[in-house]
C-alpha cells in the first residue's frame, strides 16, 4: 500500500517548457534515520493518521517509488545581497511534486537531495543543524500565524558533509504552497528566455489565481497581490520580531510565505539595528532594513514583468507597498496592544513604544507577553518617567475603545508570544541531536507550534537568552 493512497498528485510544474527546469532523480542515503516527524502536518495534508515515518522515509529517500512523480530541479535566478546573479537554480532541491488539500496545493520538495545541474561547485547536500533549524522555524512560524513553508519529515544520513567542520547530512521535506520565487521570473527575463514568461505566468494564475483568469489584467493583478503579500508578510516579521537574514530574490516566494529560513534570528533585547546573519558585514539585510528590501525585492520582480504588465500598472502596485505594509503593521500592533478600533495616530503610539523599548533595552517577545499587566493595579512595567508618559497616553487611547480591559487582555495574551526560536535553544536542540538525542527538537516542536498557550513546567524555554545565547554567530553554511 503507498503511504500517497487517497491523496490526489500533481506534478504540473513539469509540464511547463523545460527551460524552466530539469527533470531528475535524487540520491538517496545508504543509511537513514529518521529526527523528526510532522505528525499535525501530515495529517492537514491528508497522510494516513496512522502512517509509520519509516515508511514516509522509504519515499522520500527515494527507496520505494510512488506513483507517477516525475521529481525535477527548478531553474532560478536573483539578486543576492543586491548583485544579479544569471544562474541559481535548486542546487540541493527536488520538487517532488505537489498535492492537493482542502487549501490547496502544497509542494513537497526534498531539501539536501544531492547534486543537481545548478549544484555548481557544491555538493547538493544539506547539513543537520541547519535542517533542524529550517524545521523549527517553520513550526514556529506556523504556530505565530505568519505565513511559511513547514516540514514533513526530517532524516539523517550516514553520509558525513564538509562546512567548517565535518557534519552529518540530513534531507527534509519541505512543504510550501509553491516553490516559485521572484527568482524564477529574473531568469527567464534576464537570461534570453523572456518567450517562456506567459508560460509561468499563467501557470501561476491557473494553480493559485484561478478567479482572475477570465480578467484582462489578470498578470497585473498577480503582480500587486505579490507586492500585497510581500509587504504583509514583512509587517508580520517585524511584529514578532523576526529576522530573515537573506532576503535575496531567490528567496522571495510570490505568494508571500517565509521561505529558505538560514542565518535567522528573532529579536532578544529590543534592538532595530539587529543583524542576524553574521555574514551580512554591511548590514543589508538588518532587522529595520527588511520593509524597504522587501520593497526593493518587488522592484526587481517588476522589472522581470516589464512588457507583460504595463509599466503604469506596475508603478501604481509598487507604490501601494507602503499602506499595505502600514496599514497590517497597525493591524498587528493594535491586537499586541489589545486594541480593537482603528485610530489614525495608532502608528505613533506603536513608534513612541518602540522608541521607550529601545532604551530600556528589554527583551522584545517578554516585554510584549507581560504588556497585558498595565491593566493590573500598581505594575511596574514602565520604571521611568517617558514610560509613564508613555503610559499615560496608552491609557487615554485605551478609554476610547468599547472593550473592557478583561477583553483587552485575553487579546494581548492572544497575539504576542511566550515562546519564540531563541537561538541558543535551537543552538542546545542541534547539539544533541548530532549525539543522537532527537528529544529537544520534539519538546522544541511542540511548544512552538503553541506559543501563545502557557505549556505549564517549560516556562525556562521563555526566559530572555543568556548572554552567551544572544552573541552566537549565525553563518550562511548550511
Ligand atoms: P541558499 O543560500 O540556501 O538560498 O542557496 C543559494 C543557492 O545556492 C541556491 O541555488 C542553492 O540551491 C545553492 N546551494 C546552497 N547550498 C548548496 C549545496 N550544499 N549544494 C548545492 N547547491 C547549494
Ligand atoms: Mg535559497
């Protein structure tokens, strides 16, 4: 019995030119083991509840053969750290192929698959600490409510990888409601391919906008839902304080999901100026710097739809990127403040916060996850007099709502976090997985797919990092 029976596949990415992509197996591991399973997952996209992972892994490490996949590296370009770069591709990647759920399609794509034509001088593998690190971070993103590929299933080979040191090699399925990013449009225009643009772009209209279809500016309308999408998306990483790190075009998704999570961080003491990515020596990619690279990103995809889109149409969506980002960020922020009425100085009251917060210095999630007490008589939440004022102005905003302040609070505990991917704790969960303890990454997984529930008896998964926790060094090996 195939683990895919009652699942209805799809493989229509292949039947686009082949320029576009290469169709190829994989290779698989002598020796697998498995680290981690996504059983909620698997369940949502409609696996058998009682499926054996073992056997999930037969097929992702290609031992047993399903159906008629037709698994294929896709072609890509983009500008990484704001240089062109002609030629991406899935150099470690397989796009197995994708399903269809009550939400619609999702790929599975095979991370750490071995070589591929667009493998360059790389080996095609992925290691085990930055799998674990993809892993969680989807989860974590999930449980967040901010848009992101997940994983399935995460295995160990018994291949060893070369980075710094020595490693272990993992593969990861990857689910995500498309693989197409920003990138794939900048190759076809870029590299003498612009004939085949229609192609994807009507591939994406037929698999994720199929109500625009009959419309004349059907490609127009996908594109100011990218920039829409994008601009959201963003809003909601700086509400959680979340920080790519590698916000190249190659790693921008067209329907706006987080996507090739590397040298992530989430905020620790509040600090705008934040660079996650320790390679990242101009701070291109800095937590304050991701709105207006985002912007930047939808730019450069606009410039690959040049011809197909009228420029005035794309210079109107590009333009629109700024209230769509503002307008979700001050969506955002209101439920953290428990605030339900929209009020045009909102944004001000959010900036003269976030300004207290950068010189009190305090832990950004904590701060947030403990706001709900200025409801409560004598806190002392704001030791000093701008907090105070600060306060004070909260406080007359708050008497024009209609919500009492019971309510006010269950909706501050409702939107920000106790819990969020610490580095360090996904730094302790790595190092005992490579001794073969998959414990921490499971108690990981399930709190942060729940992390706004209390998880009595793991409240030091949400106490602020330890100094040496908050100075790790995040690098781009993977
Ligand atoms: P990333 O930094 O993961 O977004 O990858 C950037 C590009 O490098 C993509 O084209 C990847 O497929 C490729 N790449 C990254 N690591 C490897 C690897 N170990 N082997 C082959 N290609 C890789
Ligand atoms: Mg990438």
């Amino acid at each position: 019995m195939s683990i895919f029976n009652g699942i209805e596949f799809k493989n229509s990415f292949g039947e686009l030119p082949g320029e576009l992509y290469t169709k190829q197996s994989w290779s698989s591991f002598e020796k697998t083991q498995l680290v981690a399973f996504n059983e909620s997952l698997a369940r949502e996209l409609g696996f058998d509840p009682e499926i054996d992972p073992h056997e999930m892994i037969k097929v992702f490490n290609g031992e047993i053969s399903v159906l008629d996949s037709e698994p294929l590296a896709m072609a890509y370009a983009g500008h990484q750290f704001g240089s062109w770069v002609p030629e991406l591709g899935d150099g470690r990647g397989i796009l197995f192929g994708q399903i269809k759920t009550a939400s619609g399609l999702r790929d599975l794509h095979i991370k750490g698959a071995g070589k591929t034509p667009y493998s360059r001088f790389a080996d095609g593998r992925a290691v085990l600490r930055s799998t674990i690190r993809e892993y969680l971070c989807g989860e974590a993103m999930h449980g967040l409510n901010v848009p992101s590929s997940r994983s399935l299933i995460m295995y160990g080979g018994n291949e060893p990888v070369f980075r710094e040191t020595t490693e272990t090699a993992a593969m990861m399925v990857r689910v995500a409601r498309t693989h197409i990013r920003f990138g794939n449009f900048e190759y076809l225009k870029h590299n003498g391919k612009s004939q085949y643009l229609e192609d994807l772009l009507n591939h994406v209209i037929d698999e994720y906008y199929s109500e625009l279809s009959d419309e004349k500016d059907k490609y127009a309308k996908f594109f100011d839902n990218t920039v829409k999408a994008t601009a959201q998306l963003i809003a909601h990483w700086q509400a959680i304080g979340f920080s790519h790190g590698v916000m190249n075009t190659d790693n921008m998704s067209i329907l706006g999901e987080t996507f090739d999570y590397g040298p992530f961080g989430f905020l620790e003491n509040y600090n705008p100026e934040y660079i996650c990515n320790h390679s990242d020596h101009e701070g291109r990619y800095a937590f304050n710097n991701q709105p207006s690279i985002g912007h930047w990103n939808c730019q450069a995809l606009a410039a690959a739809l040049e011809g197909l889109v009228p420029e005035k149409k794309l210079m109107e969506s590009l333009g629109k990127y700024g209230t769509y980002f503002y307008d979700h960020l001050a969506d955002l922020y209101r439920a953290k403040l428990g605030l339900k009425n929209k009020d045009a100085q909102d944004l001000k009251l959010v900036e003269g916060l976030l300004n207290w917060l950068k010189e009190a210095g305090l832990d950004y999630t904590n701060f947030f996850r403990n706001l709900h007490q200025i409801h409560e008589p004598n806190q002392s939440i704001f030791a000093d007099a701008e907090g105070e004022e600060w306060l004070d102005s909260f406080m007359k905003r708050f008497n024009q709502e209609k919500i009492s302040t019971k309510e006010s609070r269950v909706m501050m505990l409702k939107n920000n976090p106790k819990y969020i991917l610490r580095n360090y704790l996904a730094h302790e969960a790595i190092k005992k997985a490579e001794e073969g303890d998959f414990s921490e990454v499971e108690k990981l997984h399930k709190i942060l797919s729940e992390p706004f529930d209390d998880h009595p008896g793991m409240e030091s998964y949400a106490i602020a990092s330890p100094d040496w926790g908050k100075n790790l060094e995040i690098s781009c090996s993977s």
